[in-house]
C-alpha cells in the first residue's frame, strides 16, 4: 500500500490570521514523519511569499523538506512578481493543484 500524500492549500494572510501556524506546523510535522507534504498558496496565503517576509514560515516548512508552491495568479493579483519569492516558494498554478488532488491517496486540507 501506497503512502498517502498530504496537500495543504492555504488562502489566508498569515500576517492578519490568528491560526497561521496550523499548516506550518502540521505540514512539518508530517513532513519530519515522511510523509510527502505540499503546501499550495493561494489567494491571501501568497503574501508570506516574499523574500524576507517578517514572520513567514515558509523557511522553515523549505527546510523541514514541504513543497511549497505558490499560486501564479494570486502573485499577480498581489503585484508580487517572480524574482520577489523568497528561498524555497515555486510559482505554480491551478492545474497543477488539481494535478496534485486527483493523485489516489491524496488527503487535502483546506484552510
């Protein structure tokens, strides 16, 4: 049997969010348990994208091994281009989140 995969899909400002530390903490949790972990950004949930961002938790999902993808639409509604993401943030979009939520095994987790 197959290990199930996790995908977190975040749409909230972490800055503003009283629960911000949720998917940080679970996807790293899981992540250290080797479970396969992405975290997709979307909507609000981009703002923590930025290279230097006070107070962001991506670093630390990067370095625990989280994909961390980030929603190329949201970035630029945002006026966040490209070159603005910090270390361990890939711009991604849509088709690839479904991509990732039709896989068997999958377990989603919307926030």
């Amino acid at each position: 049997m197959s290990q199930s995969q996790y995908v977190f899909i975040e749409t909230r400002d972490p800055f503003e969010s009283a629960g911000a530390g949720f998917v940080a903490d679970t996807a790293t949790a899981l992540r250290e348990r080797g479970r396969p972990v992405t975290v997709f950004l979307v909507q609000n949930g981009v703002l923590a994208t930025r290279a230097g961002a006070r107070g962001s938790q991506i670093g630390r999902m990067a370095e625990a091994g989280v994909t961390v993808l980030a929603d190329e639409f949201s970035l630029r509604e945002r006026g966040i281009e490209p070159g603005d993401l910090g270390g361990g943030v890939r711009q991604s979009s849509v088709d690839a989140l479904v991509d990732l939520l039709i896989v068997p095994g999958t377990k989603a987790v919307w926030h």
